[in-house]
C-alpha cells in the first residue's frame, strides 16, 4: 500500500491509516488530514494493531479502502505474517 502514497500526497482528503510510513510521509508532503488507529507499533511490520477487540476503528466509513497482500489466489488474498492476517 506504500505505493499510494504518492498518488494520494497529490490529494486533499481525509486518510486513515494503521500504517506509520505511509501516515509520517502524508504528514510531510501533502495537505490531507491524517489519522492513525490507536495501538502497539509493530516495527518489523510498520503497521500500528490495536489489542482490543471493539477499538476505534469500528467508528468509521470509507467509499474505498486500499490494502497490501502478499499474493492473490482462489482463496482470497494471502498474507505470510501471521500478525497480519
């Protein structure tokens, strides 16, 4: 998903993410608003993961949603990382 980053620092919008370099590069090269889920900053990752289960995110709507895979299959998108899945 980093590589929206550019695209979306053309922008002006509203951007949530649970991503740290993608919300660190919107913050210094575009004017959107960004917003970042609360939670534990995973460094491997670079992903930010609440531990609980009703978290912040349940409070918000989006017309579209953009997200990275490690592949595409018959079963749906396919993730290594068990953290992530």
């Amino acid at each position: 998903t980093f590589q929206m980053v550019h695209f979306l620092s053309g922008r002006r919008m509203p951007i949530f993410t649970n991503s740290f370099p993608i919300a660190e590069h919107l913050l210094k090269h575009s004017k959107n608003t960004v917003m970042l889920s609360g939670g534990t900053i995973y460094r491997e990752q670079n992903i930010i993961l609440s531990p609980f289960e009703n978290d912040v995110t349940r409070n918000f709507y989006a017309r579209r949603m953009f997200m990275g895979a490690q592949g595409l299959g018959p079963l749906g998108l396919m993730e290594g990382d068990p953290l992530l899945i």
